[in-house]
C-alpha cells in the first residue's frame, strides 16, 4: 500500500509526509522528459542548478507549487501515487509554512 494511498490516516499530512509527497513528485516530474523540461524552463534552472536548489530549504514547497499550478499534471501525480489530490494541496501548505495556509 502506497504511505498516502487509500487506508492512510485523516487530516493534513506530517511534515515528514508532506516530504515525503513532494520527493515523490520529484520523481514524478524527474521520469518525463517533456514534464522536466517544463519545470526547468518555468524555475530557470538547469540540471546542475536543479541539484544545487534541491538542498534550499523551500524547494520541496517550491516542486508542490508547480504541480498545483498545472491541474493535468497534478491530477496525473496524485493518480500515479495513490494520493487525494487535496492531500497534494495539503502538503502543500504544510512544507511552505503557516504563513502560506491562507492561500
């Protein structure tokens, strides 16, 4: 059973769930070529700048945010890996900080 999948626990996911999600879309993103392409050219990194920015604190936030900003792809994610997508949106808030839960 996937961590976020069906049978999972209710309510806003853990900050290390919402890690947890967000590296899985990572790899999401990450197994396209034309997904990653996108990402790079809409963050202006690079593949090397890609690594480097993956160790700010803020980019897993950062990796949510261009899903929910792209509803195909984050339906398609959270179909992929068994998640509600609300629980994306969740982790969402949860990884970019209690001024952010508003939005």
């Amino acid at each position: 059973m996937p961590p976020f999948g069906q049978g999972s626990r209710r309510g806003p996911p853990t900050a290390g769930e919402s890690e947890a999600i967000a590296i899985q879309a990572i790899g999401y993103i990450a197994a396209d070529d034309e997904r990653l392409g996108r990402f790079l050219a809409l963050t202006g990194l690079d593949p090397a700048g890609l690594r480097a920015a993956a160790r700010e604190p803020g980019f897993l936030a950062s990796v949510l945010d261009h899903l929910a900003g792209y509803e195909p792809d984050l339906i398609a994610f959270a179909t992929e890996a068994g998640i509600p997508p609300e629980k994306v949106a969740a982790a969402r808030l949860v990884l970019s900080g209690p001024d952010r839960w508003n939005d």
